[in-house]
C-alpha cells in the first residue's frame, strides 16, 4: 500500500468517523443524479459541458472541476474557487457535497481528482458514491504514478466506475479493460460512437467561444441524452458558459504588421492530445509562412518533459522550438538524439521574465505566423494566453474579446 494512499486513508477515517460518514451518504441521497468525471485528457471540459447542458434545460445542477484551477460551479453558473488551506486534497470533494447538498441541487458534476490508482477507487466509493460515471480516454500521461504502459491507466482510471450505475466513455484502445471492470460492479456501459462524432455539427462547434474538441462534446451529449435534457436547450447553455481557464483558445495579434495567430494547447500534456492540437491548428493555418511551438516545462512534471521531447515527433515542423519554464536543457538534449532535428532551432527562454518570452516569440515570427503553446497551463503557461489574449485584434471564433473572466469571489 504506497504511503500516498495510507495518509489518505487515515485523513478519510478522521474526516469520516462512523456518526459522519452516516450523514454523508444521507446527504448524498439528497443529491438524486451524481456524475462522477475521470480520464486523461478533457475531463475538466466535459465536466462543465455536463453541468451547463443541464442548466440550459432548468436543472438545477452544480458542477466542480479541477482543471487549470479547481472552481465550483454555482447553479446559475457563476463559479467560486475551491478552498484549499492546504493544497490539493481529494477531502475536498466532501465540502463540495456539503455545499452542493445545501444548495439543493438535483445534479452534481464533480471532475476525479485523484491520480493514484487507490485513490480513484477511495474517491469514488467513499465520497461521491456516483449514479454515472464518465471516463473521457486512456492516454500515456503521468505514467509515473499510473503508467508504466497506457492499459495499466486504464485500470487506475477503472478504479472510479460505479457499483450498479452507468459509465459513459469515448475511449476505444482499451476499452475491454472499463468493459470488465463496468461489468464486474454491475455497471452498464455506454460508449460513444463514431456515428455520435459525426452527429457533433460544425455548426454545433462554431456556437462555442474557444475551440471545443468534437469528442468531449459528443460525450457529453451521450451522457444528457441519458438524463433526458433535450439536446437543443443543452446546447444553449453550453455555448452561455464559461470556459476553463486552460480551455484551447485563439488569439489573433497584429504586432506592427506581423499578423500573429496564437494558440493556446498548453493544458494538453499527453503526446497524442497535444499532436491533435498541433494537427488541428496546421489545418486552420495552412498559410502561415512561420510556425512556432512553445513548450511551457515544469520541474515537477520531469516525465512529462522527457516524454514529449522523446517520443513526439510533430513538433519538428516547426521553424522554431521556444522552450520556457523549467527543463529546458533536459527537453533539448533529449530531442538532440534524434538525428532528424536540427538544435539550433532551438531558442532557450527558461526562467525568462514574461514580457522577454513573449518578445522572443514575436522576433522569430513573419508576416503571418502560427505560434502554438503546449506541455503545461500552469506557470507560464497561462500567463502567456493572457499575454495573447490582452493584445488580440479579433477573436477568431464567435466569442466576445471583452469577455468577463470567471468570477473568484468567495470559495468553497
């Protein structure tokens, strides 16, 4: 038993002594539809698509996700950030309840916390006790603590399917191993088809304010049509919300006649996720005459660092490398065993002040350019979208430039 799930565990027998775990399952009665959210990549986006699908129908839904920043989401969709007096707990999903309980809401959507395969299944079956289950997709991220191999994430993520309820999942690869898992609880499964892709329209995409991925909102819409939401007033709530703040989005800036498009994949970290992003945002610019990748690296996601510059090859496209955050000389030396690279494309900003980054960025641009950032939201990361997203001349979808961000008054 690693020490990790030890010290959760004797947090969970002090928070949840026998008179309050009574009461907690009472108060998780009150909540009739609880829609426990897992998987690699997407989850905190079908989590709000789920919550704001059901407030566009008059459900009376509350929502929590993790994501680039851990908010709640009220009922009428104003969000609060998550009180952590002492960094991330999966005990946190307790208040969410208490508070999401006194609300009276008839729904919770609440995003997995948990990247231990232990506490996947201490999340699920101490503290949400789910009616549905969703898991997005299996994919090769943080394979420190769930991998080595992408089925063994597979099997971590199953540790949260519900006892007798419904899982809902787009993965494919290893489908067979949820199956399993979703049968031995008593769980039916519902898998996403690709009929249901195609049945996600441009027009339906178009509607969002930031670039939605056609599989998070084909889940998402499997998992309402089981509710019964009507699939028109769901989509008009989804395209009424909020996004996340590390949702994909395009910023167009005009820097002394370099007209500059800036797209921001930083919260995909897995390699398969972050090579669609780049693909998607080839496709939207096939005109450009630079494209610049942005690695935004963290310390405390070595693996992660090692990961994409060993095993991704997409990024070689690029006419240049920008590598910012911590690790840069480790992302370099390992892309350097890779004879078909050229290093000095490489242009180190680690440790650089913001506004030198960005400047950095903009020197190596033309007249028309495509700069794509990815590996990490955090730090950085974020830091550079706003960066982007003060100076745009335009949105290039339907969403407003002067958009209010998400409210951070009080907190739960």
């Amino acid at each position: 038993m690693s020490v990790e799930l030890l010290a959760a565990a004797a947090a969970g027998l002090v928070g949840l002594g026998a008179l309050e775990a009574v009461g907690h399952r009472r108060r998780l009665a009150r909540i009739p539809t609880r829609i426990h959210v897992s998987g690699t990549r997407g989850k905190s986006s079908v989590t709000r698509l789920i919550a704001a699908g059901m407030r566009g129908a008059k459900i009376n839904a509350a929502a929590k996700t993790t994501g680039t920043l851990a908010r709640m989401i009220l009922p009428d969709g104003k969000e609060v950030p998550a009180f952590r007096p002492a960094g991330a707990n999966i005990i946190e999903q307790i208040r969410i309840i208490n508070a999401a309980q006194a609300m009276g809401v008839q729904s919770l959507v609440i995003e997995c916390m948990a990247l231990q395969p232990e506490l996947h299944w201490l999340s699920e079956r101490w503290f949400v006790r789910a009616t549905h289950g969703v898991i997005t997709n299996a994919r090769a991220d943080h394979l420190d603590v769930m991998g080595p191999s992408t089925a063994d994430v597979a099997r971590a993520l199953a540790g949260m399917i519900p006892v007798k309820g419904v899982l809902f999942t787009n993965e494919r690869e290893h489908l067979s191993i949820l199956r399993a898992a979703a049968e031995d609880r008593g769980t039916r499964l519902v898998t996403v088809s690709d009929e249901d892709h195609d049945g996600v329209s441009d027009g339906d995409l178009e509607g969002f304010s930031y670039l939605e991925h056609r599989e998070n909102l084909a889940l998402a819409f499997k998992v309402l049509e089981e509710l019964e939401v009507p699939r028109q007033a769901a989509l008009q709530g989804m395209w009424a919300a909020s996004p996340d703040p590390g949702a994909m989005t395009e910023h167009e800036v005009d820097f002394f006649g370099r007209r500059i498009h800036f797209i921001n994949g930083f919260a995909a970290n897995d390699p398969q996720s972050t090579e669609m992003i780049w693909r998607m945002a080839l496709a939207r610019h096939p005109d450009a005459d630079r494209v610049v990748a942005v690695f935004n690296l963290r310390a405390d996601r070595a693996s992660r660092t090692l990961q994409l510059a060993r095993d991704a090859r997409f990024w070689h496209e690029a006419h240049h490398v920008v590598l910012m955050g911590s690790g840069a000389y480790q992302f370099a030396r390992e892309a350097s065993k890779h004879a078909s690279f050229d290093p000095n494309r490489f242009v180190y900003a680690e440790h650089e002040r913001l506004d030198e980054v960005f400047e950095a960025i903009i020197g190596l641009c033309g007249r028309k350019s495509l700069v794509v950032g990815m590996a990490n939201i955090y730090g950085q990361g974020l830091a550079l979208v706003k960066y982007f997203r003060n100076r745009q001349i335009v949105t290039s979808l339907r969403g407003d430039a002067n958009q209010k961000p998400p409210s951070t008054e009080g907190a739960v």
